[in-house]
C-alpha cells in the first residue's frame, strides 16, 4: 500500500514565518498535539479535526541533508492510548496550529491492556523557509527510556550498591546494579537498569559512560567497571606530578594532561633531579616558559637549597611570576633550616654623650651560607626581608669616680638609625660597680636593607659625656 504521510506548515504559520523572518524575531513552538482525524490537510487549518492529546516536545533537530528541514518528537509511554494516530500538529506559544501533518498509513499505539505493550516516539518533518527564524521550547522533565537513545548519555543514577530491584520503584529510576544480582536483574551486574511503564530495561554501557550519583560523587566506567576515576586520579597526583628532566639550576617538567597557560595558585610537585642547586634556579612546565623558582619570601634560590632528589612542591604566583617553593626548608645541612648570623664589636674605649644613643660598630661576623644578612660599615644589613629572633649582649666598664652613671643602656638597638628597643637597664653603684653588663632579646619583622646597630644610652649624673670601655655581640636568626 502506497504511503501518503507528510507535514507543511499551515497558511498562519506561513504568515508567522514571515512575520518573524521581517522583524527579526522566531516563532517558538511548544506543543505537539496528536489525532485521528482522516481528512488530508491542505493548510488552511487553524486545528486538528480531532485531537485526541496535546504532548510537550520530547526532542527536535535538523533533518540530515536538508537544513531547512526540521524534526519533533513527542514521546508516548506504554500507558497512553490506545490511540490510532492519522494526524498531528505544531502548536507555538500563542496557541497556534503552526504545521500539521498527516499519516496514512495510520500509526497504531495500543496500551498494555492489550496484550501489547508498546511505546515510542511520533515525530513530524516539516520545512521552513529558514530553520533560524524558529525556537523550540523542550520539556525537561520529558522522560524518555534511555534504549531509546542512540548514544548513552552521562546520567544521574539512584544507586550502584543494590543488587536486588527496589520494591516500588517509578518509571526513570536508573540504577548501576550491583554484584551477584537477583530477580529480574540476575546476570545483569554492572549494567545500567532503567524502570520503565513496560518494566525493568537492561542497558550494557560502553566503556568511557559516566554516571553520578545523589551525594555528586561521579564514576566512569573503565575496563567493563564504574571506578571514581576523578577522585582516583586527584588522589594519586598524576595530574600534578613529574620528575625534573632538567639540569641542576633549570628545572623541567612534563605533565598530562598538558596545563593550557600558567594560572597563579597552580600547584607543581617535582621531584628533583639526581643535581641539587648550585644558585638561582628557574622551572619550566610543558614549554611554557623558565620561570624562576623563590623562597617562601620570592627571593632566588642559593646554593644547595633544592638538594638532589628532593620532593618539591609549588605554586605560581603570577604577581611575581614565579614559582614559589611551599615546603622549602633550604640549604639544612650547612646551616639548619633558616640563617643564622654572629657579629661582635670590638673592645675600645667609646665617649657617650649624656642621654644620646652612641652606635658601637660591629667589626667582624660570622654568617651563614644563606646570606640573609651581611656586614655593612659596621652594621647589619638585612639582604632577605623576613621575621628575626634577635639577641645582643654588651659589657662596659668605666671608673665611677670619675663617671658616676645612672640609667644606662649598654645593648640598646637602633633600626635605620632610630630606637628598637632598649633591652635591659641598670643603675650604678658608684661606690662599688666598675663593669656593667646588659642584654636584649625581640622578635620583629624586617625589610630588605634594614640597618641594625648595637648602641649604648648613658644618663651621667653631672657630666656631658662619658667614656667606656665596651665590648657588644648580635646573634640574629630568620625564623620567617
């Protein structure tokens, strides 16, 4: 029997059509309604001649081949019907028949009543002048059985550790069924099982398929198995790690998948090569440039501070364009985890003016291979800004018949020439105390080229000045 079914668009959706095409605005169709009405449309009509259901749209798409030709489908589950459908229609958002079509021959949708249980999708072709000017509304809450889709799409699940099929279950409750399975699911383990008005469908997913699950923890299915492949593979690091393939001072890392750009707060872990450090050091990620490799400070790496072998992690700070090292604990062996500095002051005979703080020189050191800090004229000079526990002794001795002295300050410190801290105090005795001691301890914060200098305050009874003889010693440490 020869087969008679089209669709075209109705004059008022012609009419429509052009009108949106003119003013630069769609038609927005909403509905598919369905009949059994016989007559053979020509278009002028603005209803079907009888509508048994209006349906939302289930699904749409271009015809291949044909890109002014689109598709709709409305999907019929097991329990609609019984219908014998010879007719069918496009409605738009004002309630217009925008397109009707008709089948012949007729499609047949009986229920389960039946005996037959079927369900499936109607879909109607039509042809516009140009698909643009149209905009279709879907429902998302149309639920179609997931057998009927032609490629499996990633899909929310309600479980992966049932292996008995729920006593009530709703049609589109999706399950993973679990191991050892029974019931209607025997023999089905780690297949998708979708309940459906029809019953239980059984899909086998391919490899590469994703579901979640309510809690929004995702699986893949890898080697026939849904594995947490996300969380499997941030656990093990091998998205963030790599060994350096680099030389000593110029770190070079491959990862995979490969970063599209240096972005700050990206987090690198190395391994270092069989090479430690011998100065300033850059790393280089998958090509995308050297980038110099700091302290926690952002200062430059020195010698022996990224030991050979060792595990490195960074981040990217953009700010400074560099890679900060966030478990540097530097050069250990030589000078322990942070620089450690000794400077003396020699003994001599020092003139203080009353109430003045008078510089006591320092005129040899001891320090560390960090170089943290560095003798300068006679002070210290903070190179690294950082946090310093600092220690200053001083011994002055004067003849107090001559020097009577009260409230003096021997380990007095000056920061860039002006008062830190006083330390302790004294009071002489002139009658029995020649050689006064005193000493100062404080932690503070420090900038690069911050000058520190041991100073002695005295405050004579009677004279201007006073002359000592001083010895001072600093012991100054980075703990930041």
């Amino acid at each position: 029997m020869p087969q008679t079914s089209f669709a075209l668009l109705t004059n008022l959706g012609r009419a429509k059509e052009a009108a949106a095409f003119a003013n630069s605005t769609t038609v927005e169709i909403t509905h598919i309604a369905i009949g059994d009405g016989a007559t053979v449309p020509s278009g002028g009509e603005t209803a079907l001649y009888n509508q048994l259901a209006l349906k939302t749209i289930s699904d749409h798409g271009t015809v291949v081949g044909a890109s002014n030709v689109a598709y709709f489908d409305c999907f019929l589950e097991a329990a609609e019907g019984p219908y014998t459908i010879r007719e069918a229609g496009l409605y738009d958002v004002d309630g217009d028949l925008i397109a009707i079509a008709h089948y012949d021959p007729p499609i047949s949708k009986p229920t389960p009543a039946s005996g037959q249980t079927v369900e499936g999708t109607i879909r109607l072709e039509v042809a516009f002048s140009n698909v643009a000017n149209i905009t279709i509304s879907i429902d998302p809450s149309m639920k179609v059985a997931l057998q009927r889709l032609t490629v499996l799409r990633w899909i929310p699940i309600i479980s992966m550790s049932l292996a008995t099929p729920p006593a009530s279950p709703v049609a589109g409750d999706t399950y993973v069924i679990a191991t050892s399975p029974t019931g209607s699911w025997s023999g089905q383990a780690g297949k998708i099982a979708e309940y459906t008005t029809a019953g239980w469908a059984i899909i086998a997913p391919p490899n590469g398929h994703g579901v979640s699950l309510p809690d929004g923890r995702v699986f893949e299915r890898v080697s026939g198995t849904y594995v947490e492949k996300i969380a499997l593979d941030s656990q093990s690091g091998k998205w963030v790690y790599a060994a350096d393939s680099g030389t000593a001072n110029a770190m070079v890392v491959t990862l995979d998948p490969v970063p599209a750009a240096l972005t700050s707060g990206m987090i690198v872990r190395v391994k270092k090569s069989a090479n430690a450090n011998t100065g300033a050091t850059t790393l280089n990620v998958n090509g995308l440039g050297a980038k110099a490799v700091a302290r926690l400070d952002g200062s430059d790496m020195r010698p022996d501070d990224l030991p050979a072998n060792m595990p490195i992690t960074a981040h990217y700070d953009g700010t400074i364009n560099k890679w900060v090292v966030v478990n540097f604990v530097g050069n250990y062996a030589a000078n322990g985890p942070f620089s450690e500095v000794n400077l003396f002051g020699g003994s001599g005979t020092l003139t203080v003016p009353h109430a003045t703080y008078t510089k006591r020189s320092f005129t040899s050191a001891t320090i560390g291979a960090h170089g943290d800090v560095s003798l300068v004229s006679g002070s210290c000079k903070i190179l690294t800004a950082g946090r310093y526990f600092v220690t200053t002794t001083a011994i002055c001795g004067s003849d107090p018949a001559t020097y009577p002295v009260v409230g003096q300050y021997p380990s007095a410190i000056l920061k860039n020439s002006s008062l830190l801290s006083n330390g302790s105090g004294f009071a002489m005795d002139t009658a029995k105390v020649k050689e006064v001691s005193g000493s100062n301890v404080f932690v503070a914060d420090f900038a690069a080229n911050d000058l520190l200098d041991a100073a002695i305050y005295q405050g004579s009874a009677g004279a201007s000045s006073a002359s000592f003889s001083t010895s001072v010693a600093m012991s100054i440490v980075r703990v930041r």
